[in-house]
C-alpha cells in the first residue's frame, strides 16, 4: 500500500466522527465495555495508545467489539508497528515521524496518521504522500491559529489535532478547513474508566459526536 493510500484510508476514517478517542487503558477488563459506550456514543475510531502493559491484549479485546475501527497511538518503533498490526490495530498514530517508522507501516500495510507540528515536517510528510497527519501537540504548537496559517500555503494536507484538544475548544480546530477531525482524551476519564460508568462515557461521546 502506498503513502497515497493509506492517506485516503484515514481521510476516510477521520470523517466517520468528529473526534477520535485517544486511551490510555490500564486495565484489559475495562477494554470491551469501553469500546462498546464509545461506539454506543457515535465515535467508532478508537486510539489506544501503546503506554500501559496492556496496551496491545486491550486492541485485541477491543477489535472483537462490532462497529468499532481499532488503532494504536504512540508508535515510536518499527517494533511498535508490527506489535500493533499483530494485535489487531487496523491503524496506527505517531506523535511525529521518521523514515523507520513510515517503512515499516508501509511494510506491514499499517494505514498511519503521522505527526507534525511544522511546516517544515508537515511539507516532509508531503513529499511523501501523507496529505492526511496528526497535527501534535495542537495547543502548545500554535493551536487553531497554527492550523488557520497553514491552511493557505498548504491546502493539500488535512489535519487531525491532538493534545490539548478539549470540548471547550475542539470546535475551534473544526471549524478549519483543513481540519476532518480532531483527537481527544476528555471522552474517556480515567475515573469513569476505573468506575465502569460506561453510562457517562456514552453520554461524553454522544456530546463529541454531535460537535460537527
């Protein structure tokens, strides 16, 4: 699969919700019933990001759940890549890019969305083929005024923002044009996960996915 390729892939992806839950799962018993609220609420991509132990057996419970699209966030490795395409990650995110992990995406037919926070590297993933990235991190990189003055020079790339994306500010970045998504943590609380309210998750992503 090409670079070309995998872009429409997550275009694709990225314009199925407003917003791409970004979780950090502890516990694999939670994984499931996670995965099935956030669906329930209308967002059916899910980034699990590869920073617990259970990281990986959580993409395989959660890629069992019908309706839900399941990728792997932080990649930093080749290693990583091919850990997740193994577990059943359908997708992968990286915070930024390097030539070793975009090889081995497109080794493993890995659709990525990969991270930029410059003009310079969003124009590097250009070159490429990648005219759909993760725009990381978002707030502290210039935020929706970043997006705004990029949108202009370089009206090829379409963005998913992520890091410090919120309810109160998610609409900002929505409203752009080069923006299909947006990725965010406030949809799924570490509290509300350890509590097993799946009922309130719902309801927080019912919210995100009513923000288009």
């Amino acid at each position: 699969m090409t670079p070309q390729q995998f872009s429409q892939q997550t275009e694709s992806l990225c314009r199925r919700a407003p917003v791409v839950p970004v979780l950090v799962v502890q516990d694999t018993a939670h994984a499931a019933p996670l995965a099935r609220a956030l669906v329930k609420g209308g967002l059916p991509a899910l980034e699990v990001t590869l920073r617990t132990p259970a990281a990986l057996d959580v993409i395989r419970a959660m890629a069992d759940v019908d309706g839900g699209i399941v990728g792997a966030g932080t990649l930093l490795t080749p290693e990583d890549v091919r850990a997740a395409k193994h577990a059943g990650a359908t997708f992968g995110v990286s915070p930024g890019a390097t030539d070793r992990i975009l090889d081995a995406a497109e080794a493993e037919d890995l659709p990525i969305l990969p991270g930029a926070a410059t003009a310079s590297e969003a124009m590097r993933l250009l070159e490429r083929g990648y005219t759909v990235q993760k725009f990381f991190p978002a707030e502290a990189s210039g935020g929706a005024n970043m997006l705004k003055s990029l949108s202009s020079p370089l009206p090829q790339i379409r963005f998913c923002p992520t890091g410090g994306v919120s309810l109160e500010n998610a609409r900002d970045y929505l409203s752009l044009p080069n923006v299909l998504c947006v990725g965010g943590s406030w949809v799924a609380p570490t509290d509300m996960v350890k509590q097993g309210n799946w009922d309130g998750i719902t309801k927080l992503a019912s919210e995100a996915a009513a923000l288009r």
